[in-house]
C-alpha cells in the first residue's frame, strides 16, 4: 500500500533540467514531451458504445529558454539554409532534493517544426520557444510509488 506523501515530497519544476545533444540548458524556463495517439475506431455487434484500437502514436516537444546565448540560431539556422533536417537528442531531468526520487525523459531522432530568427518586445525579459517532434523516447530514471 502506498504511503500518504507530504507536502515537501511534490515535485518543483525549479529543479528541472533540459539537456540538448548532452549540453545543459540552464536557461530553460519550460519543457513539454507529449505523446498524440492515434486511434481508429471499432465497432461490436450488439453494443451501443464505440470502441477504439490504437494504431500509432507522434511525439511532440516544446521548450521555452530565457534568451541569453543564440544557442537555437548557431544549433539550425545555417543548416536549414543549406538543406540540412538536424535531429538530436533531448533529455528532461527534474530532481527536487526533497522528492522521492528522481525522473528523466529521453527524447531521441528529435527534429524542429520551426525556427523564430529574432523576436523582442520593448521593456520585457526574452525568451524563445522552441517545438518539434520525435520518433523514440525512454525513461531510464522514474520515481516509484512507496
């Protein structure tokens, strides 16, 4: 039987990582993996209900960054220019001192859906977004239940 947690042992996204082809990211703000299934429906004899029958699924990824560096712009945009599709490698880690452990999500043959050059907005903090999908993932660290 599971244990009642406490409070302390919620996990706080402050200690969330992201790691773009193994460097670190610090200046992540916000990272989001998300599987979309894919589903067609089946139908039964005798039954009201509409079933369904999962056919495949596609990753899908964003992230926001605090600008600092022109890390995504050196990463892409000259080999977007010259033709280039550049897949990596993207790993989420968050590990609260406090939690029952750690969790971290890998992100492989990863690709970008778009590419914003430059933006700014006159007197704010900039950051950069960042999206895409991916074909594999895997989860070589997760926090059990106690």
């Amino acid at each position: 039987m599971a244990q009642k947690p406490t409070a302390p042992r919620v996990m706080n996204g402050k200690w969330g990582m992201l790691y773009w082809d193994g460097e670190p990211v610090f200046e992540v703000s916000k990272f989001e993996a998300t599987l979309k299934l894919e589903r067609e429906d089946v139908d039964f004899a005798m039954q009201m209900s509409k079933d369904s029958k999962l056919t495949g699924y596609s990753g899908e990824f964003s992230f926001t960054i605090k600008k600092i560096f022109s890390r995504g712009q050196i990463k892409l945009a000259n080999a977007i220019k010259q033709g280039r599709d550049i897949r990596c490698q993207l790993i989420g880690k968050l590990d609260d001192p406090d939690a029952y452990g750690s969790e971290r999500l890998v992100l492989n043959n990863c690709w970008f859906g778009d590419l914003v050059l430059m933006s700014f907005e006159n007197a704010k903090i900039l950051e950069e977004e960042y999206s895409g999908g991916f074909t594999d993932f895997d989860f070589p660290d997760t926090v059990r239940v106690r």
